[in-house]
C-alpha cells in the first residue's frame, strides 16, 4: 500500500534525491558537529633520513647567520684603530706560545683587554705558526691585523752599531762590549787590521762574535774589491802591506780630501827609500792596541825603536797600527800622481804639501809663527791630540816639526833623509777618548 506523505516533512529542494536531513532536537542543532579526524601522515615524512636531513639543513642555517654575524665582528676587530696612544717598542721573547705572546701584547698596551680576540685574529689568519719573537715597534694606533702582520713579517727594530775609521782592534771591542743590545761575551781580539770600520745593522741579542764576524767579512770582500783595483805601479807587495800603510794615512789625517795626496807622500818616500817618519807609528809602538798614549810624546821616544816606530825602522812596519776604513783603502790602493816628500799642519786643521825639504821649512816656519801668536808651543814636546774620530789618535802635535826636523829623524836617517823633517799632522780639537773595556783580550798577532 503506497505511503502516504507526512504532511510535517520538508519538501527536498536540494534536487539530491538520495539525500535528506536528518531532524534534530533544537538543544542538539545548537551543539558544534564533531571536525573528521586529520589525514594520516604520509611515511616518507616520517623516514628518519628526512628528519636527520631537515634538521641539517636547519642547523647550516644557523651556523651560516652566525658565522656571517661573526665574519662581520672579526673583520670589524681586525681592522679597528687599535688602543696603543704612542709608538711602543715591545720585545716578545723566544719561545713563547700564541696566547703568552697575547699576554705580552696586552699587557703592553697593543691589543685590547679581550685577549681572545687577538687569538681568534691569528687563527682567522692562519697565522698561528708564523708568529716570530723579538724586538718590534708598534706605531700608534696599529690595528690588530697590523699587529699580526708584523709578527708573522718579523719587522723586528734595527739598531745601529757604528764604529769609526781609525780605531785599533782593542778599541773595537772595547766599544761592542759596551752595547747593550749585543749579547754574550768576546773569546778574543782580532788581529789588527782585520775589521772594516763601518755602521752595522743588527737586532736586539745579536752576540758579539757575530758583529766581529761581519765585520771581518766585510774587510775581506772590501779588501779584496780594493787590491785588484789599486795602481800597479804602488810599491805594495800584497793586500797585507796595503792595509798596513792604509792604516798609517788614516791615523794621519782626518780630511777625506787629503788621504790620495798623504798616501802619496808616503809611497813616494817608499820609492825613493826614505823613512816614512809617522808620528802615530811612534805611539803604537809605544801602547799598542790601547790606541792612545794619554800624554804627549817625549823627545827620546822618537828614537826609541820598537818595530813600529818608522822614525828608526826602514818601511813599512810589520803591520796595521789601526783598522783602516774604506776611504783610506782606496786613497792608499789609488795615491795621487804628486811628488810630494813631506806635509805639515797649516794652523787650519789641515796640511800644507811640498816637494823639497826647503818648501817644506818655509810650511814649518809659518807654522811656528802661528803657535807663537796663539801661544800653543811646547818646547820639551809634541801633544798627543785626539783626533775626530772618537778618540783615534792621528799622531804628535805639530808644534815639535822645528825641532824635529833635521834633529830627531836626521841623525839615523839614510843619506837620502839628512836633513830631511818630520811629516806631522794636523792638530784637531781634542775629544773624549775611547775607555776600553776592563781586561780585554790579549791583542793576536
């Protein structure tokens, strides 16, 4: 029997006919419908191989912020003015690691309190290897890469030793034994003649033996340089009677225009057989290496052999009576074309030149003219001056020349030196001499 419609039910206008509504309570229409449950999570999503890789790629994220973040606050350090307020000389000692060096840095002044920083500077610059000790000047305001850069460069400071042309071999030594930036002891004094007087550069803990070392490497390669280049017709038998009568020039004179022309005074007698008669030939023969004679030389002492003394012995000495420097090797090596016999001090700090013993004694007599009107003669001696050359002695006051000349070197001189004057030297404004060093070694021969 067909159904009959339910007049109470609502007519469906959805045009779903499989569908209807179901009726529901008014307190139930108002309850919220349950949500349906959230799809299941596909597998792969959950293969720990995804996670392990998620979390990678999140942790090279952060470490790619962080290491720019920390690249941006490095290089900013590196390159910040640095604390220093003043140029500082800071010695790093051997031996130390990169965080003692940092200490040291810090506690100086150089880099800033955080020492970490300059730590993490050096291994930003792999440096960590390549830092090197010693004695630097940081200029004012250096950066912290500066700072780094100068250790790795080893800029260490340079000090300056000088030794003046003129100086004998004790003299030498005396003057290294008392730098204080020369380390370690002297075994012995080196021969005279052996050591090339000049300005050496050397670093803070350079020992001695070593400066002496180079400088007698210098002589050598300076020597030989000079000796294939000398004159041929020089009456010089080999590079040790070279430096010998080098010697003798620079300890005569001070001028460096006069050294060809007094070598050449000295190689002409030499030619013609005749004494050399230098005065500071007399005082090495009196003090040796001691350079000085601290009085002025007495009249028998210009008589009084010794084998140095030219005013008694025929030649050249028998060796160097100081360390000749490069001008007076050269002058020497290459003497000027004179024929000069003699020279004497003119009064000015210089000398005047002459070929015959008559030139010669007019040069004396204006010079004693000179001393008298000064009042600077000696009648019983000639003054031991020093010299500008820190204390070298360059020979006997030219006071004595009158009375020397034709007296003292004329009685023993070869027939070719009777009446034939002293060469002296000019007289130079005294100066503070050399104090060597206590017990120094034996002088070598």
């Amino acid at each position: 029997m067909p159904m009959m419609d339910d007049p109470h039910s609502t007519p469906n206008t959805s045009g779903n006919s499989g569908s209807h509504i179901t009726p529901k309570s008014p307190r139930a229409a108002l309850e919220p419908e349950q949500m349906p449950p959230p799809p299941k999570r596909s597998r792969s999503v959950r293969h720990p191989i995804v996670i392990a890789g998620n979390a990678i790629i999140t942790i090279v994220l952060l470490a790619m912020i962080f290491g720019g973040g920390l690249y941006v606050y490095g290089k900013t350090k590196l390159e910040a003015i640095g604390p220093l307020k003043e140029d500082k000389v800071v010695n790093i000692p051997q031996g130390l690691r990169m965080s003692e060096i940092g200490d040291v840095l810090q506690k100086q002044g150089v880099i800033e309190d955080n020492r970490l920083v300059f730590l993490g500077g050096v291994m930003a610059m792999k440096a960590r290897s390549d830092l090197k000790s010693g004695e630097y000047e940081f200029p004012k305001g250096i950066s912290l890469r500066g700072v780094i850069q100068t250790l790795v460069d080893g800029k260490v400071v340079q000090h300056s030793i000088t030794i003046p042309e003129g100086l004998t071999s004790q003299q030498i030594v005396a003057r290294i034994l008392e730098s204080d930036v020369l380390t370690g002891s002297v075994r012995e004094v080196p021969r005279e003649g052996t050591l090339l007087p000049e300005t050496y550069k050397v670093t803070r803990g350079t020992t001695r033996e070593q400066v002496l070392q180079r400088m007698a490497q210098a002589h050598r390669r300076v020597l030989q340089d000079i000796w294939e280049r000398r004159a041929q017709d020089v009456p010089l038998r080999g590079p040790e009677q070279l430096v010998t009568l080098a010697s003798i020039v620079e300890k005569e004179t001070g001028k460096a225009d006069e050294r060809s022309r007094v070598a050449a005074v000295f190689v002409n007698r030499m030619r013609k057989k005749m004494r050399l008669q230098s005065d500071p030939t007399i005082i090495y023969g009196l003090v040796g290496g001691k350079g000085t004679l601290g009085r002025p030389i007495n009249r028998s002492e210009i008589k009084q052999p010794t084998p140095y003394n030219t005013y008694v012995i025929d030649g050249l000495p028998p060796g160097p009576i100081a360390n000749p420097g490069r001008a007076s090797l050269e002058a020497t090596a290459n003497p000027a074309r004179t024929r000069d016999l003699y020279f004497v001090a003119d009064g000015t700090g210089r000398h005047s030149f002459s070929e015959t013993y008559e030139q010669h004694q007019k040069g004396v007599a204006r010079l004693r003219t000179l001393e008298k009107e000064t009042d600077k003669a000696d009648p019983d001696a000639f003054s031991d001056d020093e010299a500008p050359k820190d204390g070298a002695d360059k020979g006997a006051d030219a006071a004595a020349e009158a009375k020397t000349a034709g007296e003292a070197a004329a009685s023993d001189a070869p027939p070719a030196e009777k009446k034939q004057g002293a060469k002296r030297s000019a007289p130079k404004p005294p100066k503070k001499p050399v104090v060597p060093a206590p017990a120094p070694a034996p002088r070598q021969q």
